[in-house]
C-alpha cells in the first residue's frame, strides 16, 4: 500500500513523519574535511521536502578512515559542523543520521595515522598506486580495539551535536565489509575464517557503540546481501548477519551489495560515468589508467526499477528484524511494491537527488515517476562539484 509509506513511524522510540530515507551518497561538500554551506543546505533541502530521515556521508571515525581528503573526520572538531547540520533539519522539522564509515584498504588519501592501509590482510590497493600507498597491512589486534573505540567516539560526537540516529557502514566493500567478505579476509585468527570470526569486528563495533550511547538509540547498519563477486560474502551470510545484529541489538538494517574497488557500479547500476570519472581524477597517471583501460575494468551493471528487491525478498522472508529496502525507488508504483513486500522503512538516493521533492510529488501523484536516467553522472562528480543531479 503506497499510502502506509506516508504513515508516521517509530525507529527505536525516534519518531518519523513516514518511511522515507534519504539514504547515503557522499557529497563531496567538505574540502579538506570542512563543509561548506552546500552540505547544509542539501540536508536542509531533504527535510524540507518531507524526507523523514536525511542521512549525511562521507563521516570517517579516523583519519586512516578516509578514502581521500576531503571528508569529514567525525571527532571532537566536528561537533560544530554537526550541530550546524542537525540544527537546520530539525527547524525544518526532519530527522538526521550520520553515516559512519572506514574505508579499510582501499584509499588515496594523504592524510592518515598509518602509512599503509589498515585492512583484515595485505591487499593491493590500487587507489592508492600513485600516492604511495600501494598496499594494505593486515591490521593488528590493537588497530582493531583502536578501530572500535573510534566507531564508538564517533557515534557519542554525533549523538551529542543533536543527530537524531547513526548509521554504522557494514556494506559496500568499506572496512568492516572487508572483514565479512571471505575473499577479502585471509586472516587465520579469531576475525577470520568462519562466518562467527569474519562478523566479530562488527559485532564489536555495534557492542562499543551501544554502550557508548546506551538503550535509547537508534542504530542502523548498511550491510551486502551480496559482495557481487564469486565466493564472496553471500546471502546466506547476510540472513545469518541480519539475525546476529538483531541480537546485538541494532534496530533496522538497510540492504545492499557490491564492493567499491571491485564491483563499484553493482550498488547502483546504470550508465558507467566514465569521461567525468576521468575529468575529476586529478592524478595524471591514474587518469590516463581510466580513459583507457576504464571501460575494461569497471563492470557495468545493467539498471532495473527496484533491482535488488528480489534478493531483499529473500531476507525479508528470513528474519523479523526491521529492514530498510534500498536500489532503484524512482516511482510511486515501485513504493508501493516495496511496501507491499514487507520493508518497513525506504531509503532513496539518486531519485532524491535528481529531485529534493520526490517524496512530495509521489505522495500528490500516484503516477510520478523520477526523471533520473541513472546516468550516475552524480557520481562521477560527486568529487568535484559536490553531489548535484544534472539534468
Ligand atoms: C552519488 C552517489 C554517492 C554515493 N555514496 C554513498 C555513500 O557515501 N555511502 C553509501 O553507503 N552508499 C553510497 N551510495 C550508494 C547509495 O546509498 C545507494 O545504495 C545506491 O545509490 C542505490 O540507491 P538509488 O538507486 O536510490 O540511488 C552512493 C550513490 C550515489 C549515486
């Protein structure tokens, strides 16, 4: 039913004015990890246009945590930002979360505590060629309680600056992703091998987390269903997860796939945005890498209205664990489809890119359909001009 999408809900005791995410999508407004007034107005802009909940991204929890350097580092100098951010969506009466995340081993960055990636073993990073950061170290145990105890810092950072919720990264090919995904992690101790050794940092993490913030918080988690890539971590893993978070008592999950350095486009499908991917790299070498070899090397996925709800069915159907269905919302028919599967909350990205007031015209008309072509050009340069839809 379209109509219960527009139905206030409760997140943990975090009361919502519908079922609508704004979900993650780096915006790149924050220059050497400082936002600018864009990034405060696209928040604004959500909350004004009935998103219920806006969600902010890129937040690192330190700076080995970052894939470059223009993203925000969630520590004590933040606050400021942070309660700048969530001021202007609470007074135009939305909800905000924080997007916390770690990168693991795939960065370029030049700022870092640690010269060499932190990730679950060795791994070739190839962002990172042409800043001299070649490769990852399996990270000791001592990196990861670090690890955790940052996660921890900067979830209570974001509590206290106001936000209303955080949401913890497990998805995407991001650290704790790396961790789960059984190709990635080759570590012969305790955080690696079986499922129960590959989840422990997350688990971790959440444990840290909570205590950090106490019972009456809400925490949500972005986890793979699937990595996109053989052998890796695979939906039986994710129903597995889902039930495991449950029990660490995360409140909603938020399902997706695919893997930044092997499979970036699996999350999102479409256009591969190649001459503006190309434009906004700023190392020569690396750019002459992506104009030639760029269409070789990245995959392209095709794009379908609501692609990953046959997968998220197939959890849905597995756990009572409140879950969040993300990948290809554009229209009100699909909405509805959704809802009717079951989820229970909706996050959305490029369609509220394209159009801050999606949520609203689909609630005036049951026919609106959004206008993004999925030519992800958002993406391609989401690095050098700030997430903007360019239609
Ligand atoms: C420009 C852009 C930036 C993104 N950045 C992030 C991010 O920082 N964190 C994240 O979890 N997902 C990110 N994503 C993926 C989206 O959150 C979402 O999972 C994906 O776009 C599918 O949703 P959609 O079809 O509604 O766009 C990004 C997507 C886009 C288009």
């Amino acid at each position: 039913m379209l109509r219960k999408a527009f139905i206030p809900i409760r997140l943990h005791g975090l009361e919502l004015k519908n079922s609508f995410i704004k979900t993650a999508t780096y915006e790149g407004m924050s220059k050497d990890g400082i936002p600018d007034d864009r990034l405060f107005k696209f928040h604004e802009e959500m909350a004004a246009h009935d998103v219920a909940l806006t969600t902010v991204a890129y937040g690192a929890v330190n700076e080995d945590g970052l894939t470059h350097e223009d993203q925000m580092v969630i520590d004590e100098s933040a606050t400021p930002y942070l309660k700048k951010l969530a001021d202007v969506v609470h007074k135009k009466d939305g909800k905000i979360s924080m997007q916390l995340t770690h990168c693991g081993y795939f960065t370029r960055s030049t700022r870092y505590k640690s010269r060499k990636p932190l990730g679950p073993s060795k791994t070739l990073n190839k962002y990172g060629l042409m800043k001299g950061r070649p490769y990852s170290r399996e990270m000791s145990k001592a990196d990861i309680q670090q690890t955790v105890e940052d996660f921890a810092r900067a979830v209570l950072i974001s509590k206290n600056a106001g936000f209303d919720a955080v949401e913890i990264h497990m998805g995407h090919g991001y650290l704790l992703s790396q961790f789960l995904s059984p190709v990635i992690n080759k570590r012969n101790d305790k955080y690696g091998g079986s499922l129960e050794n590959r989840i422990r940092f997350s688990l971790e993490v959440v444990d840290a987390v909570r205590r950090a913030v106490g019972d009456d918080y809400p925490l949500l988690c972005k986890l793979n269903m699937e990595d996109g890539f053989n052998n890796g971590f695979s939906l039986k893993d994710c129903i597995d997860t889902v039930n495991m978070l449950k029990g660490h008592g995360v409140d909603a999950v938020i399902l997706s796939g695919g893997f930044t350095s092997l499979t970036p486009f699996y999350l999102m499908r479409g256009e591969i945005p190649l001459k503006e991917m190309v434009e906004s790299e700023s190392n020569f070498l690396q750019k002459a890498a992506l104009r030639f070899f760029g269409r070789s090397i990245i995959k392209k996925y095709e794009f379908s209205e609501n692609f990953f709800l046959p997968l998220a069915k197939q959890i849905r159907k597995s756990t009572n664990m409140p879950l969040v269905y993300v990948g290809g919302v554009i229209s009100a028919q699909g909405i509805e489809e959704v809802m009717d599967a079951g989820f229970d909350m909706i996050a959305i990205g490029r369609a509220l890119i394209a159009e801050p007031d999606f949520i609203q015209k689909v609630k005036n008309d049951p026919d609106h359909r959004s206008p993004c072509d999925q030519c992800n050009i958002c993406v391609g340069y989401m690095e050098k001009t700030g997430v903007r839809c360019v239609l």
